[in-house]
C-alpha cells in the first residue's frame, strides 16, 4: 500500500527542516571565517572575499529550506482534502450503484463532489511538481557550497599561519554540504516513490 501523500510531504519538510538547521551551522562558519579573515589581514584577501559568499549562500539555503518546508506543509493540507474528497466520491458512487432509486436526489452533490476531487488532484499536481523544482535549486546551491569550499581551500594554501584554521574552515564547509546533500537526497526520494504511486 503507497505511503499516503500527507505522509510524505510531511516527512519532506522534516528532511527540510534537518538541512536548514545545517545551514544555520554554514551562516556561523562564514561568521568564523569573517572573523578570522579580519585577524589574519592582508595574507587572507582572497578568503575575506569567499566569506560573502559563505553567508549569502548559508542565507539561500535557509530561505529555501523555509519556502519548501511551507510548499510540503500546503501540500499536506491538500493531501488530507483530498483524501476525503475521494472518500466521499466513492461512498457517493457506491450509494449510486446499490440504489439507483435515489439517484436523482444526489446529482448535484455528487457532481460537486466529483469536480472538487479534480480540482484537489490538479492542485496537488502542481504542488508535487513545485516541490521537484525547489528541490533541483537545492541541489544547485549545493554545488555553490563545494565550489566555495574549493576555493577557500585554495587560499588557504597561501595563508601562512592561518592555513590550519582556514582549512578547518573549508572542510567545515565540504562537510555541512555533504549533510545537506543527503537531507535533500532523502527528500528528492521521497518525492519520487510518491511519483511512482501517482502514476
């Protein structure tokens, strides 16, 4: 039996939830980072620069996380409206069907009831694909954050004393992104067992 879709999306914006958390831990390594980019001075330009983008993109990571997180939550709601939507139409044609009799007497009701299981299924449909997109963006920020890590390792190299601790600094980056990473893969499989069933 499929996972129910309110489930789902549920369970997404948990994962959500977990990868904006790590990007909180990304917007005070770039604090760290800033920090000691001021001490070390003029051997560290290079990496003072690479900061900004550090926080800018810490910054995205959570705006998204939030938006995807309230696009699961809406997508929840309408899961359950048309769940019971659903139900209704099937109890509706099961009525139709033992008492054919009555049949005049739930037209409307029964039509209304139809339409608004469309309508509920077309807008869940829209929501399922919105959540896909977002979750593509995520995976282009992340690829951001191991360009930064990239880079700030490099500058690192010429950071003289400072090399120890701006490499802490990259890896801390490389790490936070492999963490996220993995919410956001937990999310994008979620999301495409739910596909499967709908299909």
């Amino acid at each position: 039996m499929a996972t129910p879709i309110f489930v789902t999306a549920a369970s997404i914006a948990a994962e959500l939830h977990q990868a904006m958390l790590e990007a909180k831990g990304l917007a005070l390594t770039a604090k760290n980072a800033r920090a000691l980019a001021v001490r070390a001075g003029s051997k560290t330009v290079g990496f003072k620069a690479i900061t900004h983008f550090i926080d800018e993109l810490a910054s995205d990571i959570i705006r998204q996380s939030q938006y995807i997180n309230g696009v699961s939550e809406h997508l929840s709601h309408n899961a359950v409206a048309l769940w019971r939507a659903s139900t209704a139409a099937d109890k509706f044609g099961w009525v139709a069907d033992q008492h054919s009799q009555n049949l005049g007497s739930l037209t409307v009701s029964m039509q209304n009831c139809y339409k608004q299981r469309e309508t509920l299924s077309q807008t869940l449909s829209r929501g399922l694909r919105e959540l896909e997109q977002q979750l593509e963006e995520g995976d282009k920020h992340i690829r951001t954050a191991n360009l930064i890590a990239t880079s700030s390792k490099v500058e690192a190299a010429s950071a003289g004393d400072f090399r120890n601790q701006l490499e802490v600094i990259a890896q801390n980056i490389t790490d936070t992104a492999d963490k996220i990473r993995a919410h956001l893969s937990q999310a994008r499989r979620l999301l495409g067992q739910r596909q499967k069933h709908t299909q």
